[in-house]
C-alpha cells in the first residue's frame, strides 16, 4: 500500500497542474500534432478544381466512353457516372490523372 501512495505522490509532484498547463498553451504534443495536421491540410489537396461539366467535357473531347475513361483512370465505370452526375466529389488523384490523360492524346494527335 505504501508503494502505490508514493508512486501516486510522485506522479502528482511532476504533473502540471491545469493552471501550469493553460498558461503554456497546452501540451506540447498536442499543439505539435495541431500543426502538423494544419500544415497538411494546407499542403495537400483532396479534391480537383474540375467541375462535374468539365470532367465530361474532357471525356467527350478525349472520345472515351465511361467504360474506356474507366480503365485508363483505373476507376470504376460507375464512379465516372457519379462524377459526372456530381454526386461524387472528383479526388486530385483523379483529376491529375485526367488532365494527364488529355494532354498525352493531346501530345499523340499532333504528332
């Protein structure tokens, strides 16, 4: 018993109290993962700047079916319908890969 009220006392001693740790800002840890996690948000971007409309204007344009842009974005065909319905947000992933795609045809037609 006298070993687990030590361990205890001495855990008191070390901690912060809640006045220690506000006038600090926080944990450090916690404000480190913040950041981090800002940081990322701010770098990476999660969706495309193409709008539904635009993303079938390039399909068209490309002359691919839902089938063919399908397999060459390695998507299924029932995601580029969703897509183009706006139902579902177009990734940065995919709209890279699609912009990629369109300037390679267009690369390959004037050659």
């Amino acid at each position: 018993m006298r070993q687990t009220e030590n361990i205890a006392s001495a855990a008191k001693a070390t901690a912060p109290s809640a006045t220690e740790s506000e006038g600090m800002g926080g944990s450090p840890c916690v404000d480190r993962a913040k950041q981090f996690r800002d940081y990322r948000a701010m770098k990476q971007k999660r969706h495309s700047d193409l709008t539904p409309q635009d993303f079938r204007a390039i399909r068209d344009r490309l002359g691919l079916s839902t089938g063919e842009l399908a397999r060459e974005l390695l998507v299924t065909p029932r995601l580029i319908q969703m897509i183009e319905a706006g139902r579902v947000p177009i990734t940065a992933r995919l709209g890279r890969d699609l912009e990629r795609l369109a300037r390679d045809h267009q690369s390959a037609s004037v050659s």
